[in-house]
C-alpha cells in the first residue's frame, strides 16, 4: 500500500510538472520553453523551422534571458593563474556571453544547462570548475541577475584538441527549450 502511494505521488508530480512547464513572458504571454530570437520570431514548434538560429554579436531569447554570445576562442590549454588553475583534457573554448534578464524576477544562470555542438552533432556540456577560473575575480555566471541587469561572463567547454565547435545552445533554465547561437 505504501509503495503505490509513493507511485501515485511521484507520477503526479511528473505529471504536474510536466504540465507546468510552461512560463509567462514579461509581456503576458505563455510560453513552453520553445526557443525564439529577440527579433520577434515565434519558437520552433520542432516540425517548424521558423526561428532562427542567432550569430555571434546578436541577442537571442530563451525564456527570461536575453543572450548575446561577444566572442569565441578555442585552443586554450589552461585557465587561471600559474599558482592556480585548471588544465584542459584536450582544448577549452572560452565562450564569452551577455546575459540580460528581461523577465519580472531574478534568476540565476545555471551553466551546466548550457550546451555546444559540433558539426557532426557531438554535444560538449560545460566545465563549471575551469569557469570559476576563467571568470577570474568576476562569478557573475553563478549569481541572481535582477530583473533589467545584465552581466557578462565567460562559459568554458572541455573538448578534444582537434574537434571544432559550430553552434550553442543556451537556456534560461534547466527545463526550457534554448536557443541556438551559431559560431561558425
């Protein structure tokens, strides 16, 4: 009997949660967590292609958060200082973002639900220790924006020496659809 009950209480949670993924926008409207660019397009629905994917240099919107990727930068060995730091597996590609928080509450920017892709569509997730050291004095990543604040930060990925990244995929949280940002 007890364990059905657990069953019963989980699912509904699932359930619940699945239900309320959706978010309300500053502007009143719902969305459910499909990605779309700060130009006003409509999310991708994951048959329709009409969003579009951003560059580098132009804001993109998930959710809450508004993101402008400023710059690349792959084939760094180490991050830090000589006395501290954090050495590569194989290269770091140093991601320098702006994060704008364009809803009604603060939030935080959770790194680890950031993603890049390869062309052959190899999914790399970020090194939250090698961007503690790349952000040097600075974890704006890691900390509440408020409402109308922005920061800027750096995410870092850990991938094979000779592989090249081509694209990001950035969310407002660990549950919302993300938008695409294209490094090529």
């Amino acid at each position: 009997m007890r364990k059905t009950t657990t069953l019963a209480l989980i699912a509904t949670a699932v359930v619940a949660l699945g239900c309320g993924a959706g978010t309300t926008d500053n502007a009143g409207s719902t969305s459910n967590g499909d990605a779309g660019t700060s130009n006003g397009d409509a999310g991708t629905n994951g048959d329709d292609k009409a969003a579009k994917t951003a560059k580098i240099g132009q804001p993109a919107r998930d959710g809450k958060f508004e993101f402008t990727v400023k710059s690349s930068k792959c084939g760094v060995a180490k991050v830090g200082s000589d006395l501290i730091g954090d050495k590569a597996q194989g290269q770091f590609c140093l991601i320098t973002v702006n994060v704008k928080n364009i809803g009604k509450e603060p939030q935080t920017l959770v790194d680890s639900g950031q993603k890049a892709y390869a062309a052959d569509g190899t999914e790399y997730s970020t090194d939250s220790e090698a961007a503690i050291y790349a952000n040097k004095d600075q974890q704006t990543l890691f900390n509440e924006i408020n409402p109308g604040n922005q920061v800027t930060g750096v995410l870092v990925f850990d991938i094979p020496k000779k592989a090249k990244l081509t694209k990001l995929e950035l969310h407002d949280s660990l549950f919302s659809g993300g938008v695409e940002v294209s490094l090529a």
